[in-house]
C-alpha cells in the first residue's frame, strides 16, 4: 500500500536493534485518517469473507481493527494481555512471547465474544517472528471460529514469521512488506 | 446523546461494587459504527476550539479517540501506563490512581507529540472520581499545551469527579450521564 509505505519512508526511524520506530503515526500518536485509509484497503480484501469479527492484542493493534471493523460493518475486539497464566474459565487464552521485552505473556478474550458462530479476521501493527499472531490465531482455534485471515500493517518479511503461518495455511495481507533494513542504507520494501 | 443511553440500557450490565460492564460494545468488544457516531458528536462540539491533538489513555480509550481525531482532522495521542514512577526524561507524565484495580500508576506521552504550541481534547470511556481525567489534564498543563477541555462516553455524575473538574474550569461533555445506578432498579440518566 503506497501511502503507508511513503509514510514509513517519510516518517519511520530505524533504530538499532532492529527497531523501526513509527510512533508518530501508528502506535503511540496515531494518524487516525491514515489508519482509517489502511483500515478500508485491509477490509476491502477480506470484504466477501464472511468476516463477523475484527480480533486484534490491546494496545497498539486497537486502532487499526476499529478502522477495519467500520468498514466491515461488524465488531472489533481486542484481546487483553495478563502476565500471569493463572486466568479464569470464562476466558479463552494463549501464551505468546513478546522480544522486545523479553517476556511470556497471555492473551485473554471473554468467551461472551469469540464462539464457533464466528469468521474472524485478526487484525494487527506489526508482524515479525508471528508470535502475537499465532496467540491470535490460537485463541480462535481454541474458540472453534473459523479464521478469514490476518490483515497486518508492517510485516518484517526477514524475521520469517509471516511466511511461516503462510505456509501452516493462514492468509496474510500485509499493507507494507520491510524487506530489509538499516540505520544507514534506510528501509528496502519488497 | 440518546444512542448511547439506548444501548448502555440494552447491553449495559449492572454489577455488585458500582461496577458498570459494557465490554460487549465500549471497552473489549467494540461497536465501531456506534463509536464512531460517539466520535462525531463529540468532535462537532469541539469543532470551533482549534483541537490540535487528541488526547487518552491505553487501552480503553484509544478507539473512540480514534474516531474524534478522524472527525477532527488532527492525530490522536495515548497515553501509556507505566507500574513505575522511574521514567525517562523524554516523557511528561503524571500519576493516576485506580480505584477498580486499587493501585497507583504513572500516564506517559512522549515529549515528541505534545508541546506548548498544542491545543488538547481529552477523551476517555469512563468518567467517575476523574483521576484519569485529572492525570491526563495535569500531563498537558506540564507540556504548556492548552485543553479545549474533555469529552467522555460515559460519566458516573454522582462519583463527582467531573463536577470537581468543571469547578477547576475544565469543559467536559460526556455523552451518557448516569445520575444512580443498581442492579435491581436500573440506570438512571440525568
């Protein structure tokens, strides 16, 4: 999607660690009539899906699935995050590793939301190793929910995650694809 | 704004410890065409105040903040949590404290997106004691950035938190005002 990708360009700041900074438009300040725009061009692939429900990770994905949900003209719902395992039965859950902390955490969703009746497109920032999409998915399977498809803001093709899930059969449409990227020679998009 | 009232009364459940649930539509699961129209109103009443930035607090606060920015033409800002006061010299930041999870915790904005040149929204989900409120005000009047005041979804009047803060001059319009509530009994509006 050439407006996020020229945005990134313009606005993005990679850092080391593999870091690519956006939070002056996508997670800390967010440009809501960017994110409206992603929000249309990720529902319009999914649009003959049969999609009943936007699932995202609280915090940074919330913005993008309410966008996406308003064009889908259904729900969105974003999973909490707990530290602790030790969670209660009215909730589904699924554990995944966040490496820019260094952490386990657990995603929760209530069971009141996520149910067998349900076509969900798991919505998302950024995908690198998969971990907090492969909770996401997991928290569906778990739910018995059909999953439509992911639909992913930045995806860091080299970290491999995206292709991995690809090849496990879940679709992935990502809006801007990094292929590579450096403090000094920038950001190569595929 | 009668939208609003109608669906709390229809969805809204009323709990022992003057707890109002309205995750199936506010803050775990999101209506997004309801958000949004709660976005629109609270945007048109704000529209002729020069708004710059939209401000809130993860996570409960992100989505209808979203649709105000994109009403108002300007970017939304959240607020992040921190369990720490130890916090960098990059940040304004203020404490909070919660009365549901009976802790104290710290509001952080990066010094980057907020400034004395801005002019502050503030919009949340809940008001009731107005310690969000007041954490997220005191964060602007550090940055020297002026507030056009506060619109909330939802304001438990009889809490006083928002009438303390209308005492001290800020404008706050909240979209449903709750004057008692019970679980036998009902919600009553003002």
């Amino acid at each position: 999607m050439q407006l996020l990708e020229e945005r990134i360009r313009k606005d993005g700041k990679v850092l080391p660690g593999d870091v690519l900074k956006v939070n002056s438009f996508l997670n800390h300040q967010l440009d809501a009539e960017l994110l409206d725009a992603v929000g249309a061009e990720i529902a319009g692939l999914f649009k003959d899906c049969g999609v009943t429900k936007v699932l995202t990770a609280e915090a940074s994905g919330i913005a993008i699935a309410c966008f996406v949900a308003l064009h889908l003209h259904c729900p969105a719902l974003f999973a909490k995050k707990s530290k602790t395992s030790n969670i209660g039965s009215g909730v589904w859950s699924a554990k995944a590793h966040s490496y820019t902390h260094g952490n386990d955490y657990t995603m929760i969703v209530s069971k009141e939301y996520l149910s067998g009746e349900d076509t969900v497109l798991i919505v998302d920032d950024f995908l690198a190793n998969g971990s907090a999409l492969r909770a996401l998915r997991d928290l569906c399977t778990e739910a018995g929910a059909k999953v439509a498809g992911a639909g992913i803001a930045i995806e860091k093709t080299y970290q491999g995650g995206g292709d991995e899930l690809r090849a496990e059969g879940l679709r992935i449409e990502s809006m801007a694809r990094i292929a590579s990227m450096d403090a000094e020679d920038g950001i190569r998009f595929c």
